[in-house]
C-alpha cells in the first residue's frame, strides 16, 4: 500500500498529513515521497526554535578563558 501512495504524492506532487506520538506527544507529520520511499518529517513550531541571538551568545566560562588566553 505505501508504494502506491508514495507514487501518488510524487505523480501530484502533493504531501500527506497526518499525526503521530513520538515519546508519548502527538506531533504534526508531513508525509513526502523521496527516491521511492515514504519521508516522515515533523515541522517545528515557534515555540520549539531557540532565539538566534541568545544561543550565540557566548557563556560566561568561555569568555573569561578566551580573554585569560589573549592577555
């Protein structure tokens, strides 16, 4: 049955939806065709994305070894 439905997405070019439980949470699934196979793939929301600007931010022990170091 997958075989069939792997060559409907590709002929259409559309995606399935569906859900699933991943460590007892229901997530948001994209279904894709890919090389003849059946691609699960889980978006991520807002609320799952980390702040740029925060995580590139260095932490307080490096930049006191890092300026140990060039002094």
């Amino acid at each position: 049955m997958t075989g069939k439905l792997v060559e409907a997405l590709a002929r259409t070019g559309f995606v399935g939806v569906s859900k699933i439980a991943i460590m007892s949470r229901e997530r948001l699934a994209l279904l894709r065709p890919r090389h003849g196979v059946l691609v699960v793939q889980t978006p991520l929301w807002a609320d799952e994305l980390r702040d740029p600007v925060i995580s590139l931010r260095p932490r307080p022990s490096q930049t006191g070894s890092s300026n140990s170091l060039r002094r």
